[in-house]
C-alpha cells in the first residue's frame, strides 16, 4: 500500500471549512442596519431599549411598554392627573405637579404638558435670580421719597429722594423756616410759663390726689369713619404693628375661637392678621367699629401700639376723630 501524507488530506478540507464561514453568517446574529445601530447610540429621538432603539412618546405621555421592532414606537400612555412630561421622552413615569406656597398663586394650572406656574401674591416680591423660598413683603417708601417703580412679583418697589424743585424761590423757604422757629420759640416758653404756674398751683393740692389724677390715662379720642366699613378695612394693615406675643390674646379678646385662630397660622404673620380682622368684621357685622379694636389693646396694656393705629387711621384721612362736644357728619 502506497503511504499518503496526512497534510494532502487535511489541507482541502481546511479549506471548505473557511470558505463555508465566510460566504454563511453564523446562525442568530444580524446583519445590516440594525447591527449598525446596536453599536452606536441611538438618536436624539430614540431611547434604548437592550438591543433596540424606540421612537421617544410624545409630550404628555410616558412609556407604558418599549417596542418589540427597531426603530419603531412602544405603548405610550398618557400621564396621570397631577403629573406631566413637557417633552418627548422615553421615561416610564411623569413629573409630579408642583403646588403653590400658601404666600403664593396660581398663575396656570398644571397640564399633562406643563408644570404649574405659580407667582408671589400681590404686596409680595420674590426675586427670581436669589433662591425663592419664601416671599418678601414689598417697600414702602418713606415720607421724604417718592415711587419710580411699583412693586411686582418679582421686584420690590423702587423710591428715590424727592428732590426740591429747581424753580423753587429760596426766599420763601427763608421766611417758612423762620415763622416755623418763631412758633417753636412761642410754643417753648409758653409751656415753661403753665409748667411754672402749675408747679406752684400743684404744691397746694393734696399730694394723694395729685398722684391718682396723673396716673389716670386720658382716654383716646372716638373715631368716626369717613366712609363706613370700607374705611375699616383699609386700617387693618395697621394693627401689623400688634407685637407677635399678644396676636392670639388680641383675637381671643375679640372673641375669635382657638379653632379659627389656628386655622390661619400657616398663613405669614401679615396675612394671618388681615384674615383674622375680616372675619372679626363678618362676625360683628354693621357693628365692627375701629374704636373696638383699639379698646380690645388698652383692655392688653398695648396702649403704644393702640395709640400709633389711631393716629395713623387720622393722618390717613379714613376716619375722622370725635372729641367732646363735636358734631361730626359723614356722607357714605
């Protein structure tokens, strides 16, 4: 027998063996496109999904199951109440609504496409370029400025010095201010003159007396309102000035319920008392007086505090002081 060598024999079927592998793909793996795209990313409409790339759902809805194909779209749902997805996306869940600070309002509502938008309360300011977490009570000017820019949402009120007018005559300003020093001089010795006469009037009183008669507090004049409850109303941004300590013995003593008081103390402190008066003033009715309100901070030794609102509901021109004596008419 004649001896062939074994590499005759193995070399053509080595050979059969590379061109069967090449010309054939191996079973279970793609080719093409999608074999292409299941090594990059996939594009900005897309999201991943193992070996697959889905069309995003579109805005107000969220991916309840991925696609089966590649390049197609899964089951999109729409989002649940209170949620939302402003853009396309491939998330499997929407965003929670945000809720308005109780400082704050609802300038829109919250759709399935968009967030709520909420915005300070008018009188309040909250700049959008500083972390926002609670808003500020807006500016008064003070006497000697003047208002460039009222107060929004976002910005506080703008003042300015009030200049004097360029056409105004120094003369006159000359002659008020030496009539003013004239008055004050006048007024200074004429109280040195009763101070001299009363000390020697008083030094044949009985000390005891004397000493009851100064304690006693000159009661605060009556007010009357110029234009009924309305001017009421207008005077209750000035019991702001009540010191925190006393607010709730202040509601108690106008016989507000602990109940309702509590209800309001979320509010800011500002708010709080505003809300309180107006139902003080739904409670009473026609007969919600100012003059009960100051009597309600003499009754909490609060007569300071008493004495500033009074004279700030005069020097407002909202109510009208009733002395002895007076006849006051007021047109409604």
């Amino acid at each position: 027998m004649k001896y062939v060598p074994m590499f005759v024999v193995f070399v053509p079927v080595l050979v059969l063996l590379l061109k069967s592998t090449t010309a054939y793909p191996q079973a279970g793996l793609k080719v093409g496109n999608s074999r292409a795209r299941r090594q990059a990313k996939c594009p900005a409409d897309q999201y991943e999904h193992g070996n697959l790339c889905c069309l995003n759902c579109k805005a107000g809805t969220y991916v309840k199951s991925p696609c089966s194909v590649d390049g197609e779209r899964g089951q999109c749902e729409e989002c649940d109440y209170d949620t939302y997805a402003k853009h396309d996306n491939g998330l499997k869940f929407c965003f929670k609504c945000t809720r308005c600070r109780p400082d704050q309002e609802i300038v829109s509502s919250c759709t399935h496409t968009e967030d709520t938008k909420c915005q300070c309360k008018p009188g309040r300011f909250c700049d959008p370029n500083q972390a926002c977490e609670v808003c500020l009570k807006c500016s008064r000017c003070a006497e000697d400025e003047e208002k460039v820019r009222n107060c929004t949402s976002t910005t506080n009120t703008e003042c300015k010095k009030i200049q004097n007018k360029s056409g105004s005559d120094p003369g006159i300003t000359v002659v008020v201010v030496v009539v003013v020093l004239c008055v004050l001089a006048a007024i200074t010795f004429a109280g040195i003159f009763f101070y001299k006469k009363r000390r020697k009037t008083g030094s044949r009183r009985n000390r005891s007396d004397r000493s009851k008669a100064e304690q006693e507090e000159v009661p605060l004049p009556m007010l009357v309102p110029v234009n009924g409850e309305e001017s009421l109303r207008k005077c209750f941004e000035y019991f702001e000035e009540l010191d925190v300590n006393y607010q709730k013995r202040f509601f108690r003593q106008l016989e507000i319920s602990d109940n309702v008081i509590k209800s309001k103390e979320n509010l800011p402190y500002e708010d709080r008392i505003h809300e309180l008066l107006h139902i003080w003033v739904e409670k009473e009715g026609k007969g919600a007086s100012l003059n009960d309100l100051l009597q309600a901070l003499n009754t909490l030794n609060q007569r300071r505090t008493a004495e500033t609102i009074h004279q700030k509901a005069v020097d407002s021109g909202h109510f009208l002081p009733l002395w002895g004596g007076d006849c006051v008419i007021v047109s409604n």
